[in-house]
C-alpha cells in the first residue's frame, strides 16, 4: 500500500488537477505544471498543510471558520472523507487534490473531517502522504460530547419522521453503560490518540479545546495560530457575543456571520443518576488521556 500511495503521490506532482474556472473573459487557463494548476489569477490546488481530524461534534465547523479568518489559510468548504472513505480513497490522490481550494502559493490548505479521529486506519494512510503535516484536533468535555451527537441524530431522525431511540435506553443497557453505543466509543479519547501517536509525535499535533473554544474563541485561536506558526492576524474584534444564539459569531472585515442554527442546540434533558454514571465511566479514560497529551482538561468527574 506505501507503494502504491508513494505512485499516487508521485503522479500528483506530475499531473497536476483541473485548474480553476476561468471567467469568460480569461479563456483557457494554461497547461498545468509542477504538480499544481496554474490559474491566471494566480492560484493553485495543493494537498492540504493542514487537516482537522475531530472529533465529530467537538467543533469542527466552529474551529475550521475561525481559522478562516487568517488571510494566510484557505479552507476546503466540505468534507472530503479521502482517507477514511474507501470509495473516495480508491480514487487516488489526484482526486483528493481536485477537492482543495484555490489558494494563492503563500497560501496553507486546510481541509476538515471529523470521522478522521475515531478511524484506526486514517493515521497510517496519512503519513505515507505527508509524515510532516500539521493536525489539529478538537475535543470537548466527552459526556457533552456524547450527548452532542445524540442530540444530532435525534433532529435529523425528527426531520425524516424516521423512529428515535430515547437517550437513556441507548446510554444503559442491563443497568450499566452501553458499551455498543458508537457515540460512547467516539469519546474514549486516549484509545483514539494511542493509534495516533503510532505515527505522529506531539509535536505535529495540537489540542484544541472545544469547551474554552466556546467560552473565549480568541484565546484558543491564539493558540491555534502559534502552533501553525502562522503571522498573529485574528484579534478579539473578529468576536462577538450573540445573545439570540447564545454563542459567539464571527465578524470579518465589516462583515458577521453565524454558524448554522443547528450548531448550539439544547441537548436532551438525561436522568442525573445516568449521567452521574457517564462522568464515572469517563473518569479513568480521561486520565488516560491526559497523560498521552501531557496535559489536563477541565472535563467534569462527576455531577
């Protein structure tokens, strides 16, 4: 499989994508060269510097927008699912390129897919890509997370009139947590990381917390943006509170924009017994984590 990947990689350099849709009045762009296709404009297509990984519902979306707002970043707007969709990896490493944006060269690509975390295949598939890529992962407190996802499957099974499971019966089974419910797994963090760390050191990877990223999104972009090593650009005026929403939105040169009114919503109200049990559950895991990380969160131990 290296073999193949390194041949990909190889033809990518070669055979540069399609290159940009020109306006009318531009014609044909020129012939592409030097594995990236040259638009007139002066950008190109180019395997992503930058991957966020997750985790699903960390704040993906949130942390991928903000980092927008860096002048030296150019976002894919959807997910690509390269690596851990078989169908979209077969398609090679031309395919994946064709799905970046255009960027000018002075540029970092950034594309986002959560499901990356949680796949115990996607570190190695990566690696043989680019064994110096920067990653970045989100994570929230896990019993929030978990309920997050919850809460997402539950409205998109309401909008499809589809049959619902109520929280509890999916959290406890025979009296005890439901280790067979995915969403669970998806926030034992440190069995995640432990695959990752297989290919990666610490130091290609950054953390980001997704509880603070709510309550102070400037601070953590700070950070966000020297791990990058990128120019400070994003400032607290990039920020504002909306009280409608209840979270924070984004203000980028005299224009605001909000994430979607799906992101923020009201999770299930849970038995406090059950949930009692799912911090207790989370509580070994977590320290788990942290000495992988080298470093603590503020996740809650009990109710």
């Amino acid at each position: 499989m290296a073999a193949v990947l390194l041949g990909l990689l190889l033809f990518a350099m070669q055979s540069p994508p399609v290159p940009s849709r020109p306006t009318a009045d531009e014609g044909p762009p020129p012939p592409p060269t030097n594995g990236t296709a040259g638009h007139p404009n002066g950008t190109l297509q180019q395997l992503p510097h930058i991957i966020i990984i997750g985790v699903r519902k960390g704040g993906t979306r949130a942390l991928i927008e903000m980092l927008s707002l860096h002048s030296s970043v150019a976002a894919a707007q959807n997910e690509v699912h390269f690596f851990d969709w078989e169908t979209h990896f077969q398609r090679g490493l031309p395919w994946y390129l064709s799905q970046m944006p255009y960027a000018f060269p002075d540029q970092r690509t950034v594309e986002k897919t959560p499901a990356y975390f949680t796949s115990s295949k996607v570190p190695k598939r990566i690696h043989q890509v680019n064994p110096d890529i920067k990653l970045l992962l989100i994570l929230r407190d896990p019993t929030e997370r978990v309920l997050s996802d919850y809460t997402q499957v539950f409205y998109n099974r309401l909008q499809k009139h589809k049959h619902y499971q109520p929280i509890e019966s999916l959290l406890v089974k025979d009296g005890a947590i439901n280790l067979g419910y995915k969403a669970l797994n998806r926030s034992l963090y440190y069995l995640h990381m432990q695959n990752w760390l297989q290919y990666f050191p610490l130091e290609n990877l950054h953390v980001v917390d997704g509880d603070e990223l709510i309550r102070d999104p400037f601070l953590e972009m700070k950070k966000v943006e020297r791990f990058l090593e990128l120019e400070p650009q994003i400032n607290a005026s990039n920020f504002y509170f909306n009280k409608t929403k209840g979270f924070y939105c984004l203000r980028d040169h005299g224009r605001e924009r909000c994430l979607h009114d799906t992101k923020g919503r009201a999770h299930p109200r849970v038995a406090p017994a059950i949930l009692q049990k799912l911090y207790q559950f989370f509580q070994e895991p977590n320290k788990k984590f942290f000495e992988l990380v080298g470093r603590t969160f503020n996740w809650k131990m009990n109710g």
